[in-house]
C-alpha cells in the first residue's frame, strides 16, 4: 500500500493507495463514528455500494445508503439538499461520518454537504474515477454549482481520509480514463518536466490501465498537489497553479452546458490553449506547447475547442472566480515543469481562440461527435 | 471606545463597541477590498443603511445594497441564494467584502454566504439588535435553517470586525431589548454570578437602555462569550455551555414555528426550564432557580413554555443538534455561575414540563398573547 500524508492548517490526513482498499474502509472509520452515511449514486451503487457497506459494516455502526442522481447537471443546491432531508429524517447528530462513494461530483457535493451539515461533521473520500484520484480527492475543495457559474458556492474542507481502491478503475469507461489522465499530465505541466516526459513515455500503457503505471501516476500525481495544498490551503498564492488550463475550461464547461464534455477533457483542452497562450505571453518555446498538445492528444482528450463565438469565450471566462477587479488572470508556463499566475493581454488571447477553436466538426475527436 | 478581542484558531478579530460607530465603518474595511455588499433587511435598511453606505463610500469602492426579507421564517436557503444572486450578476470577486447590517438573521445569512460564496470570502458585524450585540456576532457561528430543524446548515466562521453602535438601539422595540437581555443575563447565570448578581440590580436601567448600564453588559457580554469561543472555537467542550435553555429554547421555536417568539424569548423560558431541571438534576439551590426565573420575568421575557404537548416536547428536544447517540443532554447548573453538560433522566425532565408549560392563557406575558 502507498500512502501519502497531506498536511494542512486546517487538518492532516492520510491518502491510501491500493488495489483492494474497498474492502477495508472500517480502518478510516473513527472510533466514536455514529451513523455511517454513504453517499453515492445509482451507477457506482450498482458496482460498488454493497461491498462498501459490507466493509462498513464491521464496525457495527447503523449505515444510511444516499444515492444522488448522476451526473455534473446535477451537481447543485437541490441535490445537497436531499442529503441533508434524508441525514436529518435518520436524526443524524454531528458524530455522523460521510462516505463519499463516487467521482468527483460526489466527492464535491457529499464533501460540501459535512461542511455544512450541522456547521462540518467528519468525511471520507473514496474517490472511483481516475480524475477525483488524482484531483478532487486532495485538498478540501468541496463545492456545488450555480446557475451562473461552477463551483460558485462550496467550502474548503478537510476530509479525515481518502481511501484509494485502484482495482475499481476496470470499470471506468476510456473517456473518464483518458479525463483523470489530462490532470495527471497536468501536475508534469506545472511542476514536474520529469514527470511530464515519463508520461510521455507512459501514455498508451496509462490509457490501457496497466496496473504498474497507473500506482505511479496516482501516487506522483497525489504527492505533487499534496506538496502544493500543504503550502496554500485556501488558494491564495502558490495553489492557482493548479488551476492550469481551467480558465479556458470553465468557459467550455459553462458555455456547453455542464456536463456536455467531461471537466478533464476541458481540462485537457484548456491545456492546449494555456500552453499557447505561455508560447505568445510567458516566453513557453513553441516546440513545449506542441508537447503539451501533443500528450493530451496521445491521452484521448480533445486538443480542440467549442466555438463559442469571441465575446462569449470573454464574458464566460471573465465571470470565472478567478477574476480580480476585472483583469483576466491565467496560469502560464515560463517553462515546462513551472508555472506563473499572470493577467494576460486580450489581443493575445483572442490569438489563442482563433487558433484553438474548432472551426469543423472534423477538428473534434469522434467521442465528442 | 471599548474594544474586546476575540482570538480562535481560525483568526482573531476585533469587536468594537460605541456611540456613532456606523458612521465609522471604512476603518475596517481591508485596503484590498473590492465591492462590498451590504446585507440588510427593509427595516434596518430604513433607519441606517444609507449611514453606514455613507459612511462606506469614504473607501472609494463600489457599493452593492442587498436587501433580504425581514424575519426568521426566512433564513433559509431561498433567502441565501439572492445573495448569491445579486453578487454574481454583479461579478463579485474574492475580495469582496460582506457588510452584514443587521440583527442575527442578517448576520447568520449573510456570514454564511460569506462563508460558502466561492468557498469564503472576508465579512464585518455591524449587529443593530441587542440580542446580536451580545450573543450572533460573536463566535463565527453562522447558518441558515432547515424545515426540520434550526440553524442545521452552516459554518463556523470568522468575521474580520464586528462593529457595534449601541445608538442605534433607541429604534429597537422594548420586545427585542428583552429577548437582548435574555442573553446577556445567561452570561452571567453560567460564568459569571457577580455579573449576574449585577444584572438583578440593573434589570430596570437595562430595559430602559440607560447608556452606562447597556455599555457595561454588552462588553461583559462580548468578554465572557470571546473567552469561551477562544477556548474552543468549534464547540467540542466549553462552548457547549452557552447554550444553557438552548434545548427547551429550539423545541418552543419549532414547536410554535420560527418567528412566533423571539429567539431571546425562547431563551429566556428554556434558561426558566434549565434553572428547574438543574434544581432537581444538578443540585441547584432552588432558591438560586427562583432567581433566575424572577430576573427573567424582571427583563421582560415569557417564564411558561407554550402546551405543544409531552410527546412532541420530546420528540422537538430530540430533533436538536444538540442530541447524541439518542440521548438528551443538557447545559445543567449545579451551582450560579458554573454550567455542566449532563443527560437527564426522562422522568426529571417531565416533572420540569409539568411545572413550566402554561396551561392558562393568563400565565404568558401581555406581549405573547
């Protein structure tokens, strides 16, 4: 087993992984734990809900199955509600403990929720998806959304463990593999050249989850946005970073409608365009944002962006929270493996979309037809 | 001017107490502030918002009024989303700044939007209703309710300052300065029996708010409750303490609904029904319970609980957070001035319904009829 410890101000706490943790979840569970609430939703229930309560279970505590429809669309008020009737019907007391059994909207939405519920109770991640592996799972970002924008409403908040079974991703299909993987690339991008050229080297086996690379991955993945998350909690210097390529991304997500691609192929994208806004404004060498393009296509994650139209592609990336008095600002690469937060000109930016922008739908991957 | 510092974990802040203070909020507002929002109700919004919007403009920032219906029935959700509304159309950033004007409805609304907008951003106390003087705006609890029962949805969380204009109390009504009282005379009942003792003497110039006796019980107030919250900022231990008449207190709000009596006014009855359950099950002087249901009687606030019936007095009771592993506990006094947190047998805490709960219309006070 692999674990990695994740410190924070406001908490410490262990991610475990390896194949088999489903089975052993009692082990993270504390021991003056009340009810065991598991939230989760129908897809990963099917596969997964019985040998998590089964594993629970041996604590002796009562466990409460939550099972939340699927899907980022329905990542919003009404749905944490429904944890909160169904937590307060069962009279569930602030020694209740939260199992988020799923992907990155559970984890968000069922972390928000303990923030929350009863002013913060205990929670314990068990990410399923590759991407909240590696991302969602670190670093207390919890979070719904609004109508206006992702994530516009949330929490930070620690978790008191992050239980990572690698045997679950079998059942992942390729697109949400080839999501997870455009973060991991991501850490390489802004913190590890290293890392970025292993992967590189690694995609193909990566995208066929051959078991050796991926504990790699996962692991290097976790330790490097630990080592970030341990320096800046609350997102206030050093943590933008890992906001690379989510500016263009949040605007794909928002202007397509939530849902419509998935966060890491936005992510991937969003990539593309950062590094080619780095080669125009932070002095990235043309021939590392063609790298960059070149991974996150190897990966299986789009490389072109939607057409939203240009003031449109502005409006939605100036409503992002990363926006400061009206200044768009951007993580760039100065260079591969380092990262700078910096405003960038809008000249050069709508540069970026007209070469970016899918202008045919040949230009899209066939699994975003 | 007096000023009280209240240190927590999570951040230290200032509350400052005198005359005139809302003409004098921009001294505490932070220099990279960007919009600030001032969070009221129409009632309070009549009488001072344009003061402390005045006051305000000396910042030389963008001003954004957002006005919340009046009253407890409407902290909840419904209501918490026009904050978030109003900010995001106006593309509110990170550095904006929650003014909450207002008493602890404006104050747990709006400090839990500030907790959860964009995951938290910085807000100021400016509390115009005594009962929030002494009792919301310290400790960072903030929350919104929940159907099924008070304040289960929230956080803890700081403000920066909290401003406190004991002028603008000449516009409270004589209802609200009782329910104040409630408060600031439990101080004393738990921490402090000098104080209370204090408070038996006062009782009269208290209600008629004679400026040196207001002065002397909101800073006492203010000291006793930061020292308990800086012993343990998120109500693990000490702090449980301060919410002595608090179980009693929920069970009246919920059993008549939010909004028929003030919280105060709960209070001040559940302090009446603590005091007797503390003489039969903590081993309180009678005579010390006598003095506590004559000094709330002397303030102004209702001594019999309202006939919801046993079961559902129970039920109320065992609905609250305050409830673990199904048992009830209570802040108990085993002697003025020292509080404990105790179950109770069930038995005990009949025969202290049998005594407390009106069961004439004559045995509530004039104001409640």
């Amino acid at each position: 087993m692999k674990e990695v410890r994740v410190e924070t101000p406001g908490g410490s706490y262990p991610i475990r992984i390896a194949p088999g943790r489903l089975d052993r979840l009692a082990e993270a569970v504390p021991a003056d734990a009340t009810t065991l609430v598991v939230v989760t939703n129908p897809t990963v229930a099917a596969l997964y809900a019985e040998r998590a309560e089964q594993a629970l279970a041996a604590t002796g505590r009562p466990i409460l199955r939550i099972e939340l429809p699927d899907g980022e669309q329905y990542k919003d008020w009404q749905t944490l509600n429904l944890i909160f009737d169904a937590m307060l019907a069962r009279h569930c007391d602030r020694k209740a403990v939260i199992v988020a059994l799923g992907g990155g909207v559970i984890g968000d939405i069922a972390g928000f929720a303990a923030a929350v519920y009863m002013r913060g109770i205990r929670f314990i991640q068990v990410p399923t998806t590759l991407l909240s592996q590696v991302d969602s799972s670190v670093g207390g970002k919890t979070a719904v959304n609004h109508p206006i924008g992702k994530n516009m409403i949330g929490a930070f908040y620690q978790p008191i463990a992050v239980e990572i079974d690698t045997d679950v991703l079998s059942t992942l299909p390729a697109r949400e593999v080839s999501a997870g993987l455009a973060e991991v690339i991501k850490y390489g991008a802004i913190l590890d050249a290293d890392f970025f050229a292993w992967c590189e080297a690694h995609a193909q086996d990566l995208r066929a989850l051959e078991p050796g690379a991926l504990a790699v991955a996962i692991a290097r993945s976790c330790e490097l946005k630990a080592y970030v998350v341990s320096q800046d909690e609350r997102e206030t210097g050093l943590r933008a970073i890992l906001n690379f390529g989510h500016t263009f991304a949040h605007a794909i997500e928002a202007g397509l409608g939530f849902g419509a691609w998935l966060h890491g192929e936005a992510v991937g994208c969003g990539m593309v365009q950062a590094a080619e806004l780095s080669a125009r404004a932070a002095g990235l060498p043309q021939s590392d944002a063609e790298r960059i393009r070149g991974l996150v296509l190897a990966i299986g994650c789009p490389v072109y962006a939607p057409d939203l139209g240009t003031d449109r592609w502005f409006d939605l990336m100036q409503g992002d929270k990363k926006t400061e008095a009206g200044q768009i600002r951007f993580i760039l690469l100065p260079r591969l493996g380092e990262a700078v937060r910096t405003p960038a000109e809008a000249g050069l930016v709508r540069q970026v979309l007209d070469r970016t922008v899918a202008r045919t739908a040949g230009e899209q991957p066939a699994t975003l037809a």
